[in-house]
C-alpha cells in the first residue's frame, strides 16, 4: 500500500541540490495560478530583473529554462550553433564532456583542450587551440566545475576567445550566487545556471543570459534549431513583454515562484556579502578537514569554496563513510564522479547549506565517523581549527 | 522594492494548469532531499508504479521527463525518429502542428493529415495516408485536443497503424486521468502527458511511456538521438532499477513529490471515479451554458467532458469577459488558440478543479458577467440547468 512521501530533514552537503531555504519551500506551495495571468506575467518580469541582478548582467535575453541545468546547456548549445560548426571546448572534468556531447549533437565539431581534473582550464592551451584552428566560432569552458572543485578564470579565457573572435560559453551551473560572476564586465556572451546549487532553491530550472552578439548569431540562423523546446526564438515570445507575451509551453509555475523568491533572499543578503559568506565558512572547513590530516584535490588558488573536493584515506570505504554519515547525521555529502568515483567525496557549501552549524555539523559528523571505521586520521581537533577562523 | 510574491487563490478552469489540490502543494513544500538519496530513489520507484496505473500499462519504460509536456512530446520524437523516417501526423487541432514541428526538427518527413478543427481525427483519412505512403513508420495524433475540446478513438487509429506496420506515438496531455485511456488496450505504442491538466499537479513534469516495440526502435537507432537532455539512452539508467541507477542530470525533486501525491490521490479515488466525476459535472456545465443559449465547437459524440470550447456570441469582447471574470470572481477560463482565437473559450473541468461548487460559481459568473455586457444570452437559468443533472 503505497501512502504519501515525506521525506526526512536532510543536511545536503553534496554537489547539489543545496539545502532549500525555508522561505523557498513555502513559495512552492503557494496556490498555482495560469501562466498567462497578468500577475503572473509580472512576476516573471522581476524573474528576470532579478537574474539579472544574479549574472551582473544588462542582457535583455536572462531568462529561466524550464527544465534542468542540463536543459540549460544544451538551450545554449542549440541555439547558437549549426552543423559544421567548429566548437573549442576546454575541459577540466565531467561537464565538459558534457559540452562535447552537445556540441556532437548538433553536427557541430568539439575541438578538446584537456586540462587535468582538479585544475583549472588554462588559458594558454586555449590560445594555441585557437592558433591552430582559426575556423573556431565558439569558447565553451565550465566556470566551476562541480565534479572537481576548480575554478576557472572566466575574464582571462574570454579575453583571448574575443581575440579571436570567438564568442564564449560559459557553464556557471555551480558559481552563480557562490563566488564573482560578472557576466557583463568579464565579457561573457553565454551563460547557463542551475538553481539547485548556491541559489539555494529547488531543482528544475536553468537560468541563462545570452548578450547582443549572440542574439545575433541566434537571429542570423540558417537553419531551424534542433529543438523546438529549447528554441529561443519561441521561447523569447514568451518571456517577452507583457503586450507581446505568446504561449510556448506551459511555464512550471510554482518552481518559478521558487526561484523568484531564492533570487529575492540573494538580492536582499546582496551578491558579495553572498561570496563573502561561502568564502569565510569554506575557510573554516578548509581549516577542520586539514585539523583532520585530509588533502584537497584542488590547489588553493585554483580552489572553489562551495565544491570541496576531498581525498578519501587510503582504506576507507567511500560508500560505507556516507552511509553511516546520511543514517546517524542525516547529513549527505557527495561521492566522486568519473575517474574521481570512490577517490574522493565532495562537500558542498552552497547556499543556504553554507551556515555556521553545518561546518560544525560536517566535521564533528566526519571525525566521528572516520573514528567508528579506523581511519587514520586526526581525531577530535577539527572543530577547533574550525572554530579559531571564526574567532 | 520587490518584494515576495503572493499570488491570489485563482479557480482555475482554463485548459491547464488546472486547480492544483492542496494536498499536492503540500507535498511539493516537503523537505529537498539529494536526487540519489535511496529514499527518493524508492519514492521515483513509486511514482513509475503509479503511473503505470494511471496509463493502464505495464511497460517498465514509465517515466517523467524533467519538463513540461512539450519536452515530453519532444522527447518521443527525438528518440525514436531519425533524419528520413516517415511520420503520418494526423492534424485536427493547434497540438497536431506542433507534431509536424517536432518531426521536422528531427530531419524527418511529415505527411500531415488534416481534420477540421472541433472535430476527432478521421481514421479512414489516416488509413488513406497509409496507403499512399507505405513507407511510413510512425503515426502520430492526439487524443485529446485542448486547442478543440475534441476526442479522437485512439484505439481504432492504432489498430489500423499497426495493420500498416506503423508504430504509434499519442499526445494524452490532456486525457490523463479524465476520459479512459488504455495504453496497453488500445495498442498505443509511445504515450507523452502533462501534470497540469487532469492530474491536478503544479506543471513542470511530462509522465511518458513506450512500450517493447518502440523501444527496441530506440536500441536499434543508426544515429545518436539530437538531444542529450531527452536521450532515454541517458536518462533509462537514472530511472532505472536502484542497483543500477547512474547520475545523468538534477531530478526536480519537490516536482517529483507533487507527482507522486497527485497519482496518489488519483490511486485513491480509482482511474474509473475520476473518469466517472469528469464526466458528470461536465454533463452539468453542459446543461448550464446550453440554458445560456451558448453553442459548444465539438459535436456531442467526440466531445470531450474536461476541456469545453464555448461559441463567444457574436458582439461580445473575448479579453473584457475573461478580465472581468478574474478580476471579480478570481475565475479563469481560456481564450481561444491559433484560429479559434477570440471565438471560443475554453472552459476546463479537470482534475481537482473539476468540483460541482466550481460548476456552479462558473456558470453564475458567466451568466453575471455576459449580463453585465448586455450579451444575447438566457439569464438566470444556468444554475437550474445544472442543478438538475445532480438531481
């Protein structure tokens, strides 16, 4: 007899979803209205300011998919290219083979620059990339990679991209709320988000932001976009003006209720005392997870505060460790992903999840755990290495 | 200053979204839990059982696309067409059109078959089509037309396109859970459906199903689908069983809770009840508008109960009644699409929404707003008509 799902009080502290600010959930569960009613309408005009906000961005084109950060990526992908296109993907973990699957999939050619997982995407390779293949029309790198932990230089890669007249797509799925993002001042012409991840919100939506330059290279299209979905150019109707607004599809109004309301908490905490926020906690659980004798996998400069990459110690059982972690604290942290699966966990601090107590929580949890398994590791002095950077 | 958004408590009897039942807002205001929590890998378990009751099936590919229901017509397209593959798209209202759009942006050809308007699609039509083009290997149509309000015999059209050895692909956006629908009966193939129509549920999600046939189409693919969002290649292993489940993208976690609350409730009261409760007080919305003196588009054999597109009398402005029903009795009904625009109102009897106190508060709202316009109609008849079918 199946009966109604009520999930228990988790502590996400994973790659994402975040934690979920309260003020968010209850904004889902306001009663739904349609999605062409005039209210309606007017609060996904403050969706859009606000995003705007979110990206640094004056972009006309900052709107929210209807559908994952995946969605999100591939909307950029098949809007802006054709077939026959040639695409320079910089990668430096999962997402951007993500990338060269979407780019693959529109007919388009992935010319792969590979930098080591842990790392950020370097600039220089990106510049002999473009050298050697003038035919480039496109730069896509991921911001901050979330199975790793890095992050990249958006200014300096978009910098060189423009040199060479490229336009730059950027995955900043995991960045956006969480560390600078200046879609505008960095001269970024495609962005993608996610909500799930320093938003603090709900999965399901994507945030994205196209300036004048690629809505040029949309409108100048020779061919139909792929997805009809995903096609800007219906999709703009919608999110158009209030006198032009046209029906796509049916808009999930109660997530987008959600996001306005997780955008509505960053516009009120304000974006750098946000970045300031995940910096000092991810300090604080930089200095425990060391206290512990663990290794980041990412050197410092090159280190993002909301993706923790950690090294599992030699002979502990990865799955075992979050198990006992998810059972007894209630709390999930994440697992490696690709060549990193059972190398590394990843603690996310993301958002609403990036708190004072949870940093207590992660490490007290971590260091009791880790003791039940004889892990060789430093017990019982986390929290106070913790606890001196708030000092 | 923006501030958090409240919006009204709307009745919502337009073509969808459709009242959302509190209980399901409740569920969608539970705690996030991570997407690979085995506790939410059971709840999607759940939600795959009861959507197979729902569709009246037992193909182990029943799942929910992370989108609207576009994205789940999009996604029966994108996997199982390839560039060439001729598809028969039986055409009788906007949704139809849409078919042809998807099937195009595949790369494949569209012989469209065209029904008039209001009217089912004519399944000698298609079986001339299939005549003429024997190299035809799907057939596509929609069962529901919430454009129209018209109901096509899904199980003769299947019958017929497997006596031409066509597969077929059916839009049951709108029929879900308010007229029967047999998917493993009626021989349908591919079935794609929506949250907000007679599922009551917030939009956002697209339950979709494929039988043996259609999957073994799918594994037997030359190409790689177009999208890797919707590539069920992908997104099987995250739906698969929990031993085998692999991270493809961020599950809509509180979505999938809503869904998994509203196929609850449908569990509860019985697929036949609600077909059964559809039908009764549309019997009872019919009485009323015919008291009015208003013409209904669809003859009464191919009508549907849930979805009722209304003749606006001649001389009475279209927005100002639909404004004034919202501003004074917080009503919705829909306008008219694509050539029915600004001839029709859709009036929507479905799920939650489809309550006898909403028969009545639409009707006398109509009648005091059409009164107040000095329109043509029979007043202050309406509820008696109605009355008297509950009698």
């Amino acid at each position: 007899m199946m009966t109604s799902f009520y999930p228990p009080q988790r502590t996400l502290m994973g790659p994402g979803p975040s934690d979920v600010h309260p003020r968010i959930l209850a904004a889902m569960a306001r009663p739904t209205i349609g999605h062409l009613d005039p209210l309606f309408v007017t609060m996904m005009d403050e969706v859009k300011a606000l995003l705007q906000y979110a990206f640094q961005t004056e972009n006309e084109l900052t709107i929210a998919v209807s559908a994952p950060g995946s969605a999100g990526m591939e909307t950029c992908f098949v809007n802006l290219l054709e077939a026959g296109d040639t695409v320079i993907v910089c990668q430096n973990g999962v997402f951007g083979g993500r990338m060269k699957e979407n780019v693959e999939r529109c007919g388009a050619i992935a010319i792969m620059v590979q930098d080591e997982w842990g790392r950020a995407c370097d600039a220089n390779k990106l510049e002999d990339a473009l050298k050697a293949h003038p035919e480039a029309r496109f730069v896509a790198f991921v911001h901050a990679e979330t199975s790793t932990g890095a992050v990249t230089d958006v200014k300096a890669m978009c910098d060189i991209a423009h040199r060479y007249d490229c336009l730059t797509i950027v995955d900043a799925v995991t960045s956006l709320g969480g560390i600078p993002l200046y879609v505008d001042d960095w001269g970024v012409d495609v962005v993608y988000s996610g909500t799930q991840k320093c938003l603090s919100c709900t999965p399901g939506l994507s945030p994205v932001s196209f300036n004048a330059a690629a809505l040029d290279v949309i409108k100048s299209r020779k061919t139909t976009v792929q997805s009809w979905f995903l096609d800007l150019n219906l999709v703009m109707g919608y999110w158009g003006t209030a006198s032009k607004r046209s029906y796509h599809h049916t808009a999930p109004v109660n997530a987008l209720y959600a996001l306005h309301e997780s955008l509505l908490l960053l516009k009120e905490e304000g974006l750098e005392q946000a970045w300031a926020r995940h910096q000092q906690h991810h300090q604080a659980l930089k200095a425990g997870i060391e206290a512990l004798g663990l290794d980041f996998v990412v050197p410092v400069a090159e280190r993002l505060p909301q993706l923790n990459a950690v090294c599992i110690p030699e002979g502990v059982d990865d799955g075992e460790v979050r198990r006992l972690l998810l059972e007894d604290y209630q709390l999930e942290i994440g697992a490696g992903l690709g060549v990193m699966a059972g190398k590394v966990w990843r603690i996310g601090l993301m958002g609403y999840a990036c708190r004072k107590e949870n940093i207590f929580k992660c490490l007290s949890a971590l260091d009791d755990v880790l003791a039940r398994l004889h892990a060789p590791v430093n017990h019982g002095v986390a929290i106070a290495a913790a606890r001196a950077i708030y000092a």
